[in-house]
C-alpha cells in the first residue's frame, strides 16, 4: 500500500478513534495508539514504516513538543512557581529511584540492573504530557507545573544515568572517576542548550523585519524548530534540549511572536499527534507484556509509587499547594523516548560486566514493555489529574 494512502487512512480513522477516546472519557491519545496496534504488525499490518521513516517522524513532532513545552517556561513563570516546583522535580526523580533500585535489587540481589532501572525510571515522555494539555485546552498553576517537570526530567535522568555508570566502573574496573562519565553528557547538555540560545537570537531577530506579517511569523518559526532539530541531531546532540531552550528564548524575548506561532499551530499539531501517537501504537507489542515477569511488574508499581509519592513529598518540603502536590505524581507517568534510548546505550556503555549482552536485552525488553503499560495509562494519569485540580472541564 502506498505511503499517501497509508496517511490518508491514518488521519481519518485516527479522527474517529479519536472521538471514541473522548466519548468513553479517556482520551483521544489512547484511541490514536489502539488504532496504531489494529493497523500494525501486530494485527492487520497496513502501517508498517521504515525505520527512517519513523525517526523522521518522531524527531519532527517531538521537536515541536519540546518547543512547545519551553515556551511555556517564562522568567515570570519561574518566579510565580518559586523553589517548590523544584522540590516536586527532585522529590518524584530520587524517589522513583530509589524505590525501583530498592525493589529489585532486593529482589534480585543484581546491583547493576538495579541501579540502572533506578536510574532510567524517572523518564517522563513529554510528548503524551503535551497532547493532552493541548486537547483540552487545560490552563492554571498544575499544567504549567507538568510542562516544566517533563521538560527537566528527561535531562536528569541522562545526569543520573552517566552517574551510575560511573559508579559501575569504579566498582568492576576499580576506576571511580564519575567526573570523567559526566563530562560527555553534560558537554551534550550545555551545547545543545548553546544551540538553541543562538538560533532562538537569530530567527527572532529575522521575524522582527516582517513585524505584523503573521504567515511569515508562522513559517519562519516552524523551519527554525526543524533547523534547530536538524542541525542537532546531525552533531549527535540532544534535539529535545535544544528546541526546548529556542523556546525559552522565544517566549522570554519576543512572546508576542510566540503567542502568533502557537495560535497558527494549533491545527497543525493537532494532526501531527494523530500520525505520532498511531506510529507509537503500531511499535507496541502486546506479546512483550507476557514476558515483564516479576521483575517488571516490581518496576511498574515502585515508579509510579515513586513518582507520585516524591512529588507528593516534594511539594509538601516545598509549601506547594495541597491541591498540586497531591495530584501532579498522577500527570508525569508516560515513559518513553529518553529511557529506550539509554538502554541501547547499556552494553556499549557497560562492556565490562559479566553477560552484559543478557543483561542488556533484559532491560530493552522490559523497558518495552512496561512502555506499552505507561504509554497508555500516562495520559489518561495527565486528564484525570487536570481534572482533580479543575483545569479541565
């Protein structure tokens, strides 16, 4: 089946789906990625794209998530939140760490494995986080505090993983130089950030020529988010970080341009999600469920007791609003994206390790797995924590 027609079909029962999501009171995400499960492999097998295809894809939605999600991050923002958001964002990331690693390694008596699923579990997916913000228009102090916790998350984790892989190194090889292991990320961190700091100053200094020039506002700003991506992923940076710092940049230099941008995109992203979140479906193999064992069930309940109860936690240290410390925990368990990708970093990272290949496919299978679990029960997590806190209807 040819490529247009595949799209075709896609948009226009991914609409339906959809809706169905909406009329039973989940959300149109979850109808997206049942759609994308029906039209896969997994049962009829029409979508089925290249591997090229979908990183295309992903890296172009994802790009304008993450730009999305910086734009919401103001000085003024930052200053309203103060020190508690903060305190949520350490609380949820250390106690789904510790938890996970206390769980299983006592379970297993494993310590690399369960160092690492410690380190990996505090990995949100900002792209379901987004959606449903976007869907029902959800505004107040909650969305905002969800958009900066999975806009910072992810690049803890990557600082939390390099720590653990130093560690292992200093107790295997006897070479405890966490330093050393720090470096590379960190250096991918600042230069990403660096990257969107400059093509944000840029573009927005092209934008002003055109002023009150709307179409040439929302064309400009698109193809600098697809740059900045771009010219990220082909210096083996992080493109989530650097269209997320553009923009910051944006919002905090020139937010009326921002608000233009975000006006005219609204439709346009809708329709992305609906190709996103069907492809997401079309990679979910039910079958992996059946082989998450104890193991990844002990996964499963100690991150979400985790990141619920540290952000709970957090926010209590942090004299957060009883409202939003007792239901932001619910609104930032989508995982995907950053921790797939730390584990196929795993056996490069770690050859050192006795069956580092074993141990290697383990967590990429039970990582997968749970995805299934979080990629569908996150977002319905986001609405019914928006809803608690009454900034949706």
């Amino acid at each position: 089946m040819n490529l247009v027609l595949v799209f075709g079909i896609v948009l226009l029962l991914g609409f339906l789906f959809g809706r169905f999501g909406h009329k039973t009171r989940i959300t149109g995400i979850v109808g997206y990625i049942l759609l994308g499960i029906i039209l896969g492999p997994e049962l009829l097998g029409i979508v089925n794209l290249s591997q090229e295809a979908n990183k295309i894809i992903f890296n172009i939605v994802l790009s304008f998530v993450s730009f999305i999600i910086g734009t919401e991050i103001s000085k003024d923002l930052i200053k309203k939140l103060g020190k508690g958001t903060f305190m949520i964002i350490l609380g949820e990331t250390y106690m789904a760490f510790l938890l996970v690693f206390l769980a299983i390694y006592l379970y297993t008596h494993n310590l690399a494995l369960s160092l690492l699923l410690g380190a990996i579990s505090s990995a949100s997916a900002p792209a379901g986080t987004v959606a449903v913000i976007q869907e029902y228009r959800a505004k107040g102090l909650l969305t905002s505090i969800l958009l900066l916790l999975v806009g910072i998350d992810d690049a803890l984790t990557i600082i939390n993983y390099t720590i653990v892989v130093g560690i292992l190194k200093g107790i295997y090889l006897r070479s405890l130089d966490i330093f050393s292991s720090l470096m590379p990320p960190l250096t991918e961190i600042s230069v990403s950030i660096l990257i969107g700091i400059l093509l944000g100053i840029l573009f927005i200094k092209t934008i002003r020529i055109f002023k009150n020039d709307r179409e040439s506002i929302f064309i400009l700003t698109t193809s600098s988010i697809i740059l900045c991506s771009g010219l990220s992923l082909y210096f083996n940076l992080s493109p989530l970080i650097s269209t997320m710092s553009m923009g910051i940049i944006f919002i905090n230099l020139a937010p009326g341009i921002t608000r233009v941008w975000i006006e005219n995109s609204e439709m346009m992203i809708a329709t992305l999600y609906i190709v996103f979140f069907t492809l997401i479906g079309t990679h979910l193999r039910i079958e992996l469920l059946l082989t998450m064992g104890i193991i990844g069930i002990l996964y499963v309940i100690f991150r979400t007791i985790g990141l619920i109860g540290g952000a709970y936690i957090g926010g209590l240290v942090g004299k957060v609003d009883k409202r939003i410390r007792k239901w932001v925990g619910f609104g930032i368990l989508c995982q995907a994206g950053v921790c797939m990708g730390l584990s196929a970093l795993i056996a490069g990272d770690l050859y050192f390790l006795p069956n580092i290949g074993n141990l290697s496919k383990s967590i990429i299978s039970l990582l997968a797995s749970t995805s299934i679990l979080f990629e569908v029960v996150g977002p319905v997590g986001v609405k019914f924590a928006l809803t608690k806190t009454g900034e949706i209807s």
